[in-house]
C-alpha cells in the first residue's frame, strides 16, 4: 500500500482561497488494518502500528501481506484506547517518538505544525496536536474503503481540504484532548481519500 | 562399639535463596487483592530493578542534572517529600502539589492526584518532562543514557543489548517502583495474628473502621477512587483536582485518596502538604469540613470525636507504619558504580 505523498515539508503552497501555508511537522499513526470480504474479516494485520513522518516519506509506504481476497479495507488513524492504557510500549509507540502526551496521559495521534497567513498567531503559526482516549474526548477515527484485491492501494490525503473546512483563523491551536480536538479528527479522517 | 549420635544439618541453601529471590522481586501479601499492573508485559527482573533503583536515584533525568525522582521522592519518607508541602523541582521551582508517598503502587489503577496518569509505566514521563520538576525530555533523557558506559552495561545486562530507549527507561523504573510494597506494620502483624492491639489502639481501629475505612479501606488503606474529603479551596492554587482531567462539574474538588499507610512518615499532609501533623488532620475531619456540592456523601453527617479519641485513633493510624519498609536497603540509594 502505498499513500500518495507530493507534499513537502517546509515549502510554501498557496490554497484556493489565497491562504498561503507552510507545513513544519506533520505526523499521524495509523492502526488496525483490516481485510474485509462482503463485511467479512479475512485478514486481520497484527501489531497493526504505524507512524506516517513526513520526515520520512518511507514512512508513507505500508507493506502488508494481505489475503488475496478481499473487496474492502478498513483501518483507524490514532491509536486505541487498549493500547493507550498499555503501559510503555517500545518501536513506534516508544515515548520518544514525540507522539506521546506527558502530563496529560495518552498518544498524540496526529501532530500537523506550520505556519499560515490565516493565523493571527505569533508568526502566524499553528498546532494541531489531536489525540484523546477516553469518553467523551475519543480521537480515534476509522476508515473503510472499497478496494478489490488491488496489490497497490493508494490513499490520498488532501491537506488542502482540511485547511479549507478548519477556520484556522480562530481554531489554530489544540494541544490537549476536548471535544474541539475530535470535531477536528473527524474533518481530519475526511481528507483521506483512495485514488 | 561406638554409639554414634549423627547430626544431620539439612541446609536448604538452594530453596532458601530461591525464596529469598522471590521475596527480592516482588509478592502480593496473603489476603490482598490482586495486584492491577499487568506483570506479562513487563516481568520483573532482578537486573531490571537494579537498572529502575540507579535512574531513581539518578539527576541524569532531568535538565541540568540537579534532581532525581528522590528529590521528591525520598526512601527516608515512604517515597515522599517531607521539608516541603508543595514539590520542589528544577531552578527552585515550586510545584503546585504535594509528593504523594510511594508504595504498593501494583495496585494502582490510577496516578497522581487527579488520576491524570493511566498507567506504572507512564508516570515518569511527567516529573521528566515537568517543566517545575525536571524540566527534561524523555528524547534527551535517553540520548543521554546511551552516551554513557556505565548506563550502556546496565541496559545490557538487564535487556541483552546495551540500547536504552524510551520503553525501557519506563519499565525499568516501573519494576523498581513496583517492589516498593508496604505490608510489615503492626497492623498487619495484628490481622495476620501475630501480634495484638493495646487497648488504646484498639479502640482507635474501631473509630477507624466508623468513620475512615470507607474512603481509607483495607488492606491498601485507599479505596483508590476520587473524592472530596471537604478541604477548603486554596485560593492561591486553585487546584479542582480531579474535573481537570475529566471536564465533569461532579468531579470538581476530588482528589485521589491516598493510603494511610506509613502517615507518621509521610507529612505534610493532603495534595497540597496543608497539614503538618495527625492533629490537624483530624481536626479538619471533625470541625473543617466544607460543605462544597461535591463533598462526599460519607463526610455529610459530622464526626464527632473527643480528645481522647483523637488520641486513639491516632494511636491506631500509627500502628500503620512499617519500619521494614521504611529502612528496607534494598529501597536505598544506588548509583552504578556500586
């Protein structure tokens, strides 16, 4: 699988509506993937972690061997609350991976940092880092996809969209569980789109 | 003939240290609930609870090397800060609430006085990365351990290679946390039938079990649950404990209860060290309760106690302290050189 990947860090886009932004971090776990046939599992990825670093633009590529059949594919963008009440877990879920919460308990499931001409912040800077477990501040969003047996799946994820249907302009900075931080994981979960 | 008269030394050296090693690691007392820390992700280990006793007692965990966890958290105490109502940390900051005690932390189901923390494991990533306490990163932490010789040898030892990472640094000061079980006082050589209550003392258990034990409870002396003991609010601090993590007007002005265990050792008293003596806890219990919406439904009706009562009941909660947990050296200071 492998998620479309043109954006790149530290540049200057401009948006449709003349909003020019700049992307300084931008990473997300993704989790649970699942192989359905007609709402059936076939296939159920285990230790199904993933860290998305645009750091990294490996990171954007997912190697899974999957079943051959299988008509849709359906997997989380965050982590669990299962795991977030794990305990210390290591590789990608290791705390210093800088997606973990410290005062405040629990994984950061996206972090997307930047600056915007939107944003009437210092340097015109925003943060979203979106994440939340427990009732009623969960974060944890999941996706289903119609993909037949495809050896590639590309996903698209249009972060244009999300800048269009956030009003950065006054919901620049989210740092902490609520349920602002969940109205903005689900804008975010509709920017994913399969190609 | 010669009569011979055998003496037969049976010397169990093999079983002995085998219990003894046991003990060493970790044991639920007989009558205890079942410890909540899930032991199979995280087994503990001998060398594992060296390597989480030396970053305890280690300043190498936070930003200028000035504080351990034992700052806050002295052995001499119950794992608790005594000269300070409220925790010191880094630069002489002053934190905004008292260092609990630490002990019998496996059956925890939640951390700090408002329950913020979910689980052992995480706990230490707060006080690191604490602005007022250590003012450190839990990244730079481990960069730190794994530029350093005497760190890499312990890691190998205990995790068969000498890289220290995040989860590591975690579990390990979980496993020494975790052998931190108080469970020797006279209390419970008295429920364990090996020792009796003065007369005094006992009628202090029984005021206890009147008016304490429902938020106090048995065996951990901590229900473990949240709630307002009717301490007035601090206008300075303005801390609502447990709504901060939860967002409910219910939970407003709840604190996590904390263990009577070891209380001759573990003052001041309360979330923000307000009380420095048995005395003024108990005095608070009979005239200083607040009638805020959320006080506990069990402090509603006042609790009236004469002097000699207080007396008594003091004399009781004393008999929580346990003195092999107190002076256990195996609790002690240990740096790697040793």
């Amino acid at each position: 699988m492998i998620a479309h990947q043109s954006l790149k860090l530290d540049s200057l886009y401009t948006l449709f509506n003349k909003d020019s932004i700049r992307i300084t971090n931008f990473k997300f776990y993704i989790s649970n993937f699942t192989f359905l046939k007609n709402g059936q599992i076939v296939f159920k990825e285990k230790n199904s972690f993933h860290l998305l670093d645009l750091k990294d633009t490996n990171s954007f590529k997912i190697h899974i061997k999957s079943p051959q059949n299988y008509t849709q594919i359906q997997f989380c963008i965050g982590i669990d609350s299962v795991a977030n009440s794990a305990g210390a877990m290591g590789g990608i879920l290791d705390p210093t991976k800088g997606m973990y919460w410290t005062w405040q308990n629990g994984y950061i499931n996206m972090k997307l940092e930047g600056t915007s001409s939107a944003c009437k912040t210092r340097n015109n800077e925003f943060v979203y880092h979106i994440g939340g477990y427990q009732y009623p501040f969960n974060s944890l969003q999941s996706l289903i996809f119609k993909a037949v047996n495809k050896q590639n799946v590309t996903i698209g994820i249009e972060l244009n969209k999300f800048f269009s249907d956030v009003n950065s302009n006054t919901n620049h900075t989210m740092m902490s569980p609520s349920l602002q931080a969940v109205k903005l994981a689900e804008i975010f979960k509709t920017i994913f789109v399969i190609e | 003939m010669k009569i011979k008269l055998l003496l037969i030394l049976l010397i169990f050296t093999g079983l002995m240290s085998f219990v003894a090693h046991k003990d060493l690691l970790f044991f639920a007392p007989k009558k205890w609930p079942k410890p909540v820390y899930n032991f199979t992700n995280n087994s503990l280990d001998k060398t594992k609870i060296k390597l989480g006793r030396i970053l305890f007692y280690d300043p190498i965990l936070s930003k200028n090397n000035t504080i351990s966890c034992a700052n806050c958290h002295s052995p001499y105490n119950a794992f608790t800060h005594v000269d300070h109502a409220l925790s010191h940390g880094i630069g002489d900051s002053i934190g905004i609430r008292n260092s609990p005690a630490l002990m019998n932390l496996a059956w925890h189901k939640s951390f700090m006085w408002d329950g913020a923390v979910n689980h052992l494991d995480m706990q230490a990533l707060s006080p690191i990365s604490h602005l007022d306490e250590m003012g450190e990163t839990i990244e730079n932490v481990v960069l730190k351990l794994q530029q350093s010789n005497g760190y890499k040898r312990l890691f190998y030892k205990a995790y068969g290679d000498s890289l220290a990472t995040g989860e590591r640094v975690l579990k390990s000061i979980s496993q020494f946390m975790l052998t931190l079980v108080s469970s020797n006082s006279k209390y419970d050589s008295v429920i364990n039938m090996k020792a009796s209550f003065s007369i005094q003392e006992k009628k202090g258990y029984t005021i206890f079990l009147k008016n304490c034990s429902s938020c106090h409870t048995e065996p951990l002396f901590t229900n473990l649950n949240f709630e307002n003991n009717g301490l007035s609010l601090d206008k300075d601090l303005k801390d609502y404990g447990r709504i901060k993590v939860t967002q409910s007007a219910k939970d407003s002005l709840k604190f996590k209860v904390p263990t009577l265990r070891n209380i001759e050792f573990t003052y001041p008293y309360m979330h923000d060290g307000r009380f420095k003596t048995i005395g003024e806890v108990l005095n608070h219990y009979t005239d200083g309760i607040i009638h805020y919406k959320t006080l506990s439904q069990l402090l509603q009706k006042k609790i009236k106690l004469n002097a000699d009562e207080k007396v008594d009941l003091t004399t009781f909660l004393l008999t929580l302290t346990d003195k092999s947990f107190l002076f256990n050296p195996k609790f002690g200071y240990l740096n790697f050189r040793q």
